[in-house]
C-alpha cells in the first residue's frame, strides 16, 4: 500500500515499510527501510537533523546553514551541490556541464506495475501498486521519474527510473542507475555471489569499510564472475535471525552494483547497468528506462530474504505456460557423447532413458552442419546429414512417437568462421576496426545491434522449432563479449545495452508466438543466470560442473537471490568429475532444482537402472514440494567443509523434504543432528522411514539426529508429513 501525507511517502509491504520525503528544498530524503512500522505516526520526525555545517562541507543554499546533501540520506542526487557520494546519474547536460540538481515536482500512485517498452519487467495487475515520483532539473528541462512498485505479499519493492530529454541539444548519459539509497550503517557486511565458469554463485561475505565496493560485470552479461544478486545484512544476521537488504536486477548485459559506506556514517547501496563504456546519447523529446532493480528486506534472516526472492521471481517475473507447471525429468546428451553421436545412438539413448521414466530427449551441441567440434558449424541451420539422415523433424517425430517430448539445443547468437554464414556475412560479426576480432572457444559473437542478424536469428530457430516440433529449448551463449563496436551506433558507448535490447527483441519474437515450449538459457553454466533472462526463460543451466561436492556449493550460493524451480541441475555419470560419488548422492543433490540426466543410460548397470526408475518416481512425488516450496537452507558448505543441509516445506506446511549431505565425513563421528525449520509448531508430523509422530515445535528445537554419516559423500533425505 502506498500513502502520501503532507510531503511523506509511505510503502508498505505485509512486513515492510519505506518511506521517503521531501525536503524543504524539494530534495527526496531517504527516511526509514526496513520492518513494518506501526501505522497513523508521523513518520517525518524520523527525518534526518543536520547541525551548522563545519569544515569543509558545502552549503546547499546560503538560506539553511544546517542544509548540507552530503549528509543526508537521499533517494536520488545529482552533481556539483556538495554530495560527494557516488551519484546515481552521470550527465552530459546541454552546455557541456555534469552539474545536476534533481528537484521532486509531482507523484501519481497507479495500480500495478507499468511495463517497460525496451526491457523485461516485473508484472502483476493487482498484487502491485506503482509510485511514479517526477524530478526535474533545477534549471534545464531534464526530468527524471522514479518508479517505486510495491508487491505487497512478496514484502518486494522495485525501482527504475526513466530519464526524459525536454531540451533542445542531445544529452550524453554516462552513468545512470535504477536505484539509489541511504540508509545509516548498522556494522553492515556484504555479500556477493562470484565465481566463474564452472564455480559460479560462490558466497563471499565482507565487512563495510569506508569507501566504495563495486560488485560489477563487464563480459556483456550478468556473468559467471559476480551475480547481479547481492546483499547486506547487519554483523548479527544469521540465516534465522537478523535484518538482510536483498537487491537484484531483471537485466542480463553488464550490471553494477555499488556500496559506499561515507565519511558521515551513511552507507549508499546503487544498483543499474555498469557505466563502464556507457555513453547513450538521448534525442530531444527521448526517454531512457533504466532496468528494474528489486529490493527486499526481511528481519527474519537470510532463509527469509530468500523466499521473498524466490516467491518474487517466480509469481512476477517468470511467466508463460510453464510458469507453474512441473518441469519434465529430461535427459540431455552432452556430457554421455559429446559431439559424437548419430541417429540410431540418440534412438537408443531415448529409448533407454523412456524405461526409466525420463519424460523428456534433450538433443545438445553437435547437431550442425559441419559441427563435429567446437570449430565449425555455429551460426548454420542446416543439419548434419551423416549423423542425422532422417534429419531433425524425422528424430523429433521417432521421439514424440515413443511418447517423450523433443528438445534442442541452440547457440543463436554466435558463429564460427567455419561457417557458411560467417563466408556470406562477416559483418554479422563483432569486430573493432583495424583489429581482427578476439575468438573464445573458436567463435565470434553476432552482432545483435543489426536488424539483419536479429532477423536471421529470429527466421532461423523459429522455422526449426515449428518444423520440429520442438518442445523445449536450450538457449546456450558460450563465450564474453569481446570487440564490443556496432557500425550502426552513433555513440559505441550504446553498444552493452543495445545488444541487449536486440537479444530481448529476438527474445520476444521467438517466445511469445510459442508459449508451450520450455526454455532454459545457459551461458556455459551460469554465465547469464539472472531475473532477466527468467522473464523470458523460467528456469537456467546452473553451471557446466555437474560433480555434486561442487554442485552444493554452486547451488546453496545460487539459491541466495535466485529461485529452486529456475536451477537446472542433472545427474552426471560417476566418474566424470575425477570423483566418485554413489548414484543416490549425485541424484539427490541434483533433485534440489529442475531435474535431469547428463550420462548414457545405455551404459547403466542393471542395479542402477532400477535405481534410477525409483529415483526418477521419487523426485516425480516430491516435484511440487521442490519447485513450489519455501526453501531453507539448515548447514552451509560455505561455513564447514563437512556436511551440507536444506530442506523444503510445502506453502501449506503440511509436508517437508530434508536432505542432508556429507562431504568428508568427520572421524568417529556416525551422526548429524540437523534443526529442520518453516513447520507448523503445532502440528504433529510423521517422520517417515523412524515411524514417529513428533511436533513441529519438538523437530525444529530439539533437531532430528540422522545416522550413518560416517563415510564421505552420503546423503539422507527425511520426509515429514503432517498427520
Ligand atoms: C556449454 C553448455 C553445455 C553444453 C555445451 C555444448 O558449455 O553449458 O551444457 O551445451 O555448451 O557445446
């Protein structure tokens, strides 16, 4: 719910409030973000009080000596008026100046979430409600709106902002944010999500120092290295107990985000697209949207913050027709042959994979005219002959007609120089002038900046899907951008942002005409693993590294910021990783997410083929349970190299799946008590397999003591229900 009164805005979630005012020098000054206040408070009094300035500080009018921008906490700031924190807006204003004061004109409150013309958003018709706040310049005709939508029951609220030229020259955006804030520093500490390819969503916690953290990514994506998604949380917080700011970006090209903890004790979180090499020129009469950044507070610890995200993004952000729907147990066959397949090998995969109750025949890389490796072939559509003469719709038809369902892997936006389209086109392809362009993994990017490229994607895999009947979708991008220039560009400072905006094109062309089919994007794992790309795609490839020692931590630092039902993570054949692990393990580390086979069952013993079809119709009974659960995470692999704990609860609370996970087993130690959480106090459950009913209350304080941790690399998965 939105109030205004007297100058005062007041958001309230169902546990949260915000709430922002405006100054007696048309300023917005951050005032309270955190648990829900009580309400019919004047809220103003909580205002900050400056004394008479001292030292060196500049003075925002000569009239209020006590006025000073550089200590208050601000909702928006601008240049040259004595704030010397990072501003959230870089301008080239007409006349050559950076000099910028944003001043509040006017608000409307307008029931749900106004939709972007450029960028995905959140949406929702009657879960949301939207501030739109109007700055304009001082003294240029240069506004700036500011989108506040507030999804009561998600306890989330988003921010964007769009800039809006009403002169007469052009302007040159340098730098400018969705969100900016400042809150008082409580001894916060942050955390971030880094990695890189096949270690992606490592948890890092550091504590606030004076001065700037930058949390950024400049490969042309939301990147492997850090995810958009980060937080701070107060010194005391623990995943049960404590205050957490969780902040994300439905954006997938080059993000950054920013903590300034300033001089005066007040600490600035930012959140937008990364300014490195940004310089969009903005027409007279022209608007910029920025992204939308998410933010949500919860006061009761990380495990909380968590479920606002997860509930967030899957309710609002993902949409279509698989939004909810239980995801198909798939096989895909990358990992079982590489490049090195032919029809009769996929029949007899498929076929192997349908016994054992696997719903849907992946077909990955290698399917390209040309493509036996990695150096030919991307960027053709054509299909290799010699290894599948009946070519793609005679497989898709043989798979539909054994009852499974038909999906293909496709890397539209890359091209090899081995490729007919790249002997036709080399202009489709980034290169900088005078320098031959930088290859990765054998390929050039495409340059989705140009209409023709958009459109050859577009008729290329839309054609394919139709021809084939394709069911689902494996959208991979597996390499950086590098010779980041576009001839088509005025200013090359536009380039990170418009390829954007032509992949969310090609995006929407290709998708919305074809609801039923399921996406999952990937990016070599989860090198674009981020809000943005969930709009178009509910669930994404987590990480090239399927061994599930690695997989808990990639997966518990993952499920911070990001979704259970969007993680894509499969079963690897034992000995893939140089470590071997039991099939239950891998199965069971793999069922905490979308789930799915990267081996040959055709080379399964009998012994673990009937395992297999258990596991396949155990994970089936407890698919709801996963994907539309609150998630809690019990023992981090982050905190012990040890064991790894988690579990689901149903929303009604009336089932609960724990999985528990050793990875070297401590010496004479044959038992693990874990402390389940989310149950209903009250309610008696059945713990199955021990046939006893205990509370919920006895279970989450007296914990549940397994056994038989004794050995490295177990795992233990407890079922309760409520009786
Ligand atoms: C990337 C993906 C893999 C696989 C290969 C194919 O690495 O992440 O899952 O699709 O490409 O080349």
């Amino acid at each position: 719910m939105i109030l205004h009164d007297q100058g005062v805005f007041r958001l309230d979630t169902d546990h949260t409030t915000y709430v922002l005012r405006i100054t007696q020098f048309s300023h917005l000054e951050h005032v309270y973000y955190g648990r829900r206040l009580p309400e019919g408070e004047d809220l103003s009094v909580l205002a900050h009080r400056n004394s008479i300035m001292t030292g060196t500080s500049v003075m925002y009018d000569e009239s209020d000596e006590t006025y000073c921008l550089d200590n208050l906490c601000l909702e928006w700031s601008g240049i040259g008026m004595g704030d010397y924190r990072m501003s959230p807006c870089e301008i080239v204003m007409p006349g050559g100046a950076y000099g910028c004061d944003f001043l509040y004109q006017d608000h409307s409150i307008v029931e749900g979430t106004p939709q972007m013309q450029t960028l995905p958003s959140s949406s929702s018709l009657s879960e949301s409600q939207t501030l739109v706040l109007s700055l304009r310049d001082r003294t240029l005709d240069v506004r700036v709106e500011l989108y506040y939508a507030v999804y009561e029951a998600c306890d989330v609220i988003t921010r964007r902002c769009v800039v809006i030229n009403g002169e007469d020259k052009t302007l040159s955006l340098r730098r400018i944010m969705s969100m900016s804030i400042d809150m008082p520093d409580r001894n916060f500490s942050l955390v971030t999500f880094d990695g890189g390819w096949i270690k992606e969503g490592n948890r890092h916690d550091r504590a606030l120092a004076p001065g700037i953290y930058i949390n950024s990514s400049t490969t042309g994506w939301s990147s492997n290295r850090h995810n958009a998604g980060f937080i701070l949380r107060a010194d005391d917080t623990t995943e049960d107990r404590g205050d957490a700011y969780g902040f994300n970006l439905i954006y997938s090209g080059n993000h950054y985000g920013a903590v300034e903890l300033s001089n005066h004790s007040l600490v600035r979180v930012q959140l937008g697209i990364n300014p490195h090499c940004f310089d969009y020129l903005l027409n007279t009469g022209n608007r910029f949207e920025t992204p939308e950044a998410i933010m949500t507070f919860s006061g009761d610890g990380l495990n909380r913050m968590s479920q606002q995200f997860h509930d967030f993004v899957n309710r609002h952000v993902v949409r279509g027709e698989w939004k909810e729907r239980g995801r198909p147990v798939l096989t895909n066959n990358w990992e079982a042959t590489f490049f090195r397949f032919n029809h009769p090998k996929l029949m007899a995969t498929a076929r192997r994979a349908k016994k054992l109750g696997v719903e849907l025949f992946v077909l990955d890389d290698g399917w390209f005219k040309g493509r036996d490796d990695d150096t030919a072939g991307l960027g053709d559509y054509a299909v290799n002959k010699r290894k599948l003469p009946f070519g793609l719709a005679g497989l898709s038809r043989r798979i539909h007609r054994m009852g499974m369902m038909f999906g293909l892997w496709f890397e539209p936006e890359m091209v090899n120089r081995n490729s007919d389209l790249f002997r036709a086109h080399p202009e489709y392809c980034l290169t900088t002038p005078g320098r031959a362009p930088a290859l990765s993994r054998n390929q050039l990017v495409l340059n989705l900046c140009l209409p023709a490229v958009r459109e050859y994607i577009v008729e290329n895999v839309g054609r394919i899907l139709d021809e084939c009947s394709v069911d689902y979708v494996k959208w991979d991008c597996n390499r950086h951008i590098s010779d980041a220039f576009s001839p088509s560009l005025d200013s090359q400072g536009e380039f990170f942002h418009r390829y954007i905006i032509g992949l969310y094109e090609v995006l929407d062309r290709i998708f919305t005409p074809r609801p039923h089919i399921l996406f999952e994007s990937c990016s070599g794992g989860g090198g674009r693993f981020d809000p943005g790309m969930l709009y178009y795609m509910p669930q994404t490839w987590c990480s090239d590294n399927t061994d599930p020692v690695d997989r808990l931590k990639i997966q518990y630092g993952t499920s911070l910021c990001l979704p259970i039902a969007s993680m894509g993570s499969h079963v690897q054949a034992a000995r893939n990783a140089g470590r071997v692990t039991s099939l239950a393990y891998r199965a069971d580390i793999a069922m905490a997410g979308t789930f799915g086979y990267e081996l040959d069952p055709t080379k399964l013993s009998a012994d673990e083929l009937d395992d297999i079809k258990d596991i396949n119709e155990q994970f089936r009974a407890w698919q709801p349970l996963i994907q539309q659960g609150d998630f809690y995470r019990l023992l981090s692999p982050f905190d012990s190299s040890q064991y790894v704990a988690w579990m689901f609860v149903s929303p009604d609370k009336s089932e609960a799946l724990v999985q528990c996970f050793t990875v070297l087993a401590e010496p004479n130690r044959w038992d693990l008590r874990v402390y389940p959480r989310g149950l209903d106090p009250d309610a008696l459950y059945e713990v199955e397999d021990w046939a006893v009913e205990l509370h919920g209350d006895t279970i989450m304080h007296a914990g549940l003591r397994l056994q038989m941790f004794g050995w490295d690399f177990m795992s233990r998965n407890l079922y309760l229900k409520r009786v």
